[in-house]
C-alpha cells in the first residue's frame, strides 16, 4: 500500500539535505499517516485531514 493519505492523497515530498559542507542529497519525508476509521472503514489519513475534519464536525 503506499503511504498517501486517503483523502486529500497527499503522498510523500522530496527535501534536499545539507551537510556541513554543503554537499546536497535527496532524501523521501513521509507525511504523518495516521491509521483511523471513517464511516466504518479503516484508512490512512494524514494529520492534517484529521484537524479539518475536527474543526469541521462532519
């Protein structure tokens, strides 16, 4: 299964680390998946669905 939310489908972003000596490398940041029950399925929501959902009481 790969690690999108379900959803808005947001799915992971490349970000570009730095070094000490300024040498750059990519690297994957996972967004924060967390695994809960909408309308009696599970799914993987990311953290920022679940404060919508929260400030929107639907």
């Amino acid at each position: 299964m790969t690690r999108a939310c379900s959803i808005c489908g947001r799915g992971p972003a490349v970000k570009i680390t730095l070094s000490h000596s300024h040498i750059a490398s990519k690297t994957k940041q996972n967004i924060n998946l967390q695994s809960k029950v909408i309308d009696g399925k599970r799914a993987k929501v990311c953290t920022t669905c679940i404060k919508k959902r929260k400030r929107n009481k639907f």
